[in-house]
C-alpha cells in the first residue's frame, strides 16, 4: 500500500516521505487515514462474532454453539482443545467487541457490578472501590437500586464508590418499570456494532499497547479539522498536508532525506542532475519551505499582488507551518482561504516548471493564472445562493407543529441541565381552548446529560398524564433528537435505551397518543416551569404539582 501510494516503478522506487503508522493515523491526527491491516482485519472479525451473538437462529451460529460454546454465549466462549482456525479468528474479533460492550441498565438483574461494564466513562478494569466490601464481587447492580421508584440508592453507592465513580453512576438514568439490562456497543449512537468504530476501537488499544511508539502530532485536533475542511479540491487539501508535514520534496528535504547536509553540497554535480540544494529560481542557497513560498524573490512578489491580507513580516519567518497556522486563525472568510492556497499551488507548480520543464518565470503571467485559479476555485466552492422561502419549505420550517388529531389536551415537554450538578424536567398541560390547567416540575439529582434530561422529562410527562387520568394527549417538545427517537419507536440507543422501551410500554396505554417537535418559542412556558424548577428544588423535594403554578405567572 505504501509503495502504490508514494508511486514506484520495476526499476526504482520512490521516497516513502511518512512512515505507513503515521499514515495510518486519522486526518484530525496528522495522518491520511488509512487503515492498518491488523486492526481492520480484527474489526471485520467482530462484525462476524457480533451477528454469532444477535443472530442465535442463524446457521453459522448454531455450528459454533454445537461445537464450542453449547451451555453458554460466545462472549463466555474458551478457544477449546482443537479449534479450527475460523473459530480462532472469531474469538480474535470476539475479544474486540468485548471491549467496547457495555450494559445499559434496567432492572440490573443481569449485571455484575465488578466483573462488567457498565459506568459510563469507567472501564470494568478501571472501577475503583472504598473497601473491601463483603460479596461485592458476586453482587448485581440491582442491589444499588430503590425497587419501584427508579432511583439509585445513594447510600449504599457511597458506602462502596468512591465521590467521582459515584457521581458517574448517579447519572445513569433509571426505568421506574420491570425493564430487562441490555448489553449494546458503547461506541455507536444506536448501540449497534459497525466495522468504522470497531477499528477505531482497535486503533486506539494498539496505540496504548506497550512498545507502541509514533510522533507527537505538530497541531492539535481542531487545527487538522480545519485544515481538512478548507472548501477545496481534495488534490489541494493533500498538498497544504504535504506543507504542514514538511514533506513537500524541496531540495532540502530531498537532500536530509539522503542524509547529507544541504548546506554542504551546494554545487550540482557534472553529471548534469538537479543535485544542488539551492533554490532553482533565484540561485540562493537553501531551498527550503521558509525560502521558496515566503522569502524567494517571486514568491515575494506573488504574495505582493495575491490579496491576502496578514502577510507582513514573512521574509523572517523561519518555521513555516507556524507561520501558516497564524494565517488561518485569522479567519476572514473563504475567499481568504482560497487565495492563500491556490498562491502556494501556484509558487509549487511554477517551481517545478524551472526543475523539470526549464521554463523561466513571468511574474504578469503567473499572477493571471493565479487570479483565474482562484476564480474556478470559489466557483466550485459557493453553490448559488437559495431563496429565503425555498430553504424554509426544504427544511420544512412551517412554523408551530399542529395535532393531526382534536384530542381532548396538549402536554408541552421541556429539560434543561445546571452546569455540573443536576437536571430538571417540567410540563405544561393546555385543554383545547389553549389554557394551562396542569404544571409539574421534576428533580433530576444526577443526570447532567442534556439529551437523557430531556428524555427522562418525556417518559415522566408521559406517565404522569396517565395517572392523573388523561388517556388522549398530544406531547410536543422541542428536542428534536429525542421526539424523532420516541416518532420512529426506535429504542435503539446507547445512553437512553431503556428509558425509551419504558416509553414505548407507557404508550400503549394510551387511548390516543402522539408526539411532535416545536420551535422553542412555542414552548418557552415549558421552558419556564424547568428554570424555576432548578432553581427551587433540591434532592429532598423532587417534584411540585399544580397548586404551585401561580410562580410562574403563567
């Protein structure tokens, strides 16, 4: 792969410039994002003993089981005395997906508390407890539960984990219901396996593995992010790669590659090659990326006539990623961006000319073709602009969310996080004239993730409607990702799983029943009701009902 990617001939091969485990790692990285062999080759093995484990019925997973795990699963599975080497190469994958499994928790029956993973952010080798508590170790997390209330039981969590561990569990939502513990892949959203996150996964345990070694990444992950998202044309994106990895072949970088001091041979030899390390255009001694793009006399006078602005003082700079990373900070838009990149291209590609071509400069000439480039570029890179009412209709902004049906109330639905600490849900209930006639605040002691918030604020609203009576009510929110999780009666979620089979139970139970998004405007009562609620209770007081909604002034 590295020898089709750098280019190579039956003769002679070309310079590798970057080892293949740097190319491996990911663009946000320093990297080009190739896959390595290994961990992909693992990460596909895992999708095989992820569909042995989620398909039981199917006909390779009943040999498997016939033959090596008949009394138990695959993720329990020995190798065996004579294994063949395909169930050999499943358990390789198997012990991947291990790895990144983890338990959402309903009744907590099924799991163990130390020998799987189940807190959020703690991986099962990594969970620390107080003492040596007896039975700890054959315990089920069901014992840290408050049977019929969905909460945790806060002492006995204090008495075994310690403070940060604790808080950690604290913010695992719980079902109020019977819900059965669920074992999903950590590392998707919808809690199902898929090669990309496996290999990432495996990635990423082969660097942490002992012996692994790699260089420092010059720029952080947001610098790449943005380099990589510059509007441009992919060839162009790899050549600002090539000149923030110094690995553009100049005459410097040719000649360290041979290892030989460039400042030592600064003649070219008789043979009539391109051996000098000195700068083809104008003859000074080194051609480096410094001299060629900011200090050589043409390029001085390209970036004279470019445009850019925030270009002064280049002629001293003497670390040319830095001084190209100071340029892109100093965002000014996409035509900026474009400008500087196609002058770079532009200084390459007429550098070349002279190496290989032996064609000399023209300074008017070379500033045509760069104000041209730069006006095919930004061609490519701003579609035409689209009308106010034809984005409007393509988004499907109509404006308030109206009930298909006449039902008889409407419950507003809102959720909101106090930095750090805690959550807070409340609801609004409207008769058909538009009245409120219901308010409820809920405590969420805790649970500091916004969108588990908001879907905790769902199923209480939900349940809570039914006790009061209430068998027809259209629910409407204006968290988007959690009201198209419980539309699609999709419970397939990493973070809030069984909260939305708990909600997919209590809807049946209803006689008329829907959910639809709103824009924060039309809830902004809703919204109310959980700001005065973060602010007026506390753990002990959980909730207030509706003889208190004169607070609100609703």
């Amino acid at each position: 792969m590295a020898r089709f990617w750098w280019g190579y001939s039956v003769n002679k091969e070309k310079a590798h410039w970057v080892s293949w485990r740097n190319l491996c790692r990911s663009k946000f990285d320093g990297g080009l994002g190739f896959r390595r062999f290994e961990d992909f080759n693992q990460a596909l093995l895992a999708k095989v003993a992820w569909r042995v484990w989620q398909e039981p019925h199917t006909l390779l997973a009943q040999v498997l089981r016939g033959k090596y795990f008949a009394q138990t699963s695959i993720l329990q599975a020995k190798r065996g005395s004579r294994p063949s080497w395909g169930w050999t190469s499943v358990l390789h994958g198997r012990d991947l997906l291990q790895q990144g499994l983890v338990w959402q928790i309903g009744d907590g029956k099924g799991v163990r508390v130390l020998e799987d993973s189940w807190i959020p952010g703690v991986r099962r080798e990594e969970v620390s407890v107080l003492s040596s508590v007896p039975g700890l170790a054959e315990a089920r997390v069901e014992s840290f539960l408050v049977p019929g209330t969905g909460k945790w039981c806060v002492e006995c969590l204090q008495h075994c984990f310690p403070e940060s561990v604790m808080r950690r569990i604290c913010s695992i939502p719980l079902p109020v219901r019977q819900i059965p513990d669920r074992c999903v892949w950590a590392w998707e959203a919808d809690g199902e396996y898929t090669v990309k996150s496996g290999y990432h996964l495996a990635l990423q345990l082969s660097r942490a593995a002992p012996g692994w070694k790699e260089e420092v990444s010059f720029f952080d992950m947001g610098f790449w992010k943005k380099v990589w998202g510059f509007p441009l044309p992919p060839k162009l994106k790899f050549f600002v790669w090539q000149l923030l990895r110094r690995v553009l072949p100049t005459a410097e970088a040719i000649f360290e590659k041979r290892g030989q001091n460039p400042a030592e041979v600064l003649d070219p030899s008789e043979d009539g090659e391109t051996l000098s390390p000195r700068c083809p255009v104008c003859w000074e001694p080194v051609e480096t990326l410094e001299h060629l793009f900011l200090s050589c006399r043409v390029a001085v006078a390209l970036w004279n006539r470019s445009g850019v602005t925030g270009v002064d003082g280049m002629a001293g700079v003497s670390n040319f990623a830095l001084f190209f990373r100071r340029l892109v900070e100093q965002d000014d838009g996409t035509e900026r961006i474009v400008r500087m990149v196609a002058l770079l291209w532009r200084i390459w590609k007429s550098r070349n000319w002279v190496v290989f071509e032996h064609i000399q400069y023209d300074i008017p000439c070379l500033v045509r073709q760069f104000e041209m480039q730069v006006h095919e570029w930004l061609a490519f890179v701003q579609p035409e602009p689209v009308p106010v009412l034809q984005r409007r209709i393509a988004s499907g902004d109509r404006g308030p969310a109206q009930s298909p049906l006449a039902l008889p109330f409407s419950c507003y639905v809102d959720g909101a996080v106090a930095p750090g600490s805690h959550g807070a849900g409340g609801l609004v209930v409207r008769d058909g004239m538009g009245r409120v006639c219901m308010v409820k605040g809920f405590y969420y002691a805790g649970i500091v993730d916004p969108f588990l918030v908001e879907l905790v604020a769902f199923r209480d609203a939900i349940q809570w409607c039914l006790t009061k009576g209430m068998d027809s009510v259209w629910f409407y929110g204006d968290a988007k990702g959690v009201i198209e999780k419980i539309q699609h009666r999709d419970a397939r979620d990493v973070k809030g799983g069984r909260i939305l089979v708990e909600i997919e139970e209590l809807r049946r139970q209803y006689r008329s029943f829907g959910v639809s998004f709103v824009g924060r405007n039309d809830n902004r009562v809703a919204h109310d009701v959980v700001r005065k609620t973060l602010s007026l209770l506390s753990a002990v007081v959980a909730s207030f009902d509706f003889d208190q909604w004169f607070l609100f002034g609703l």
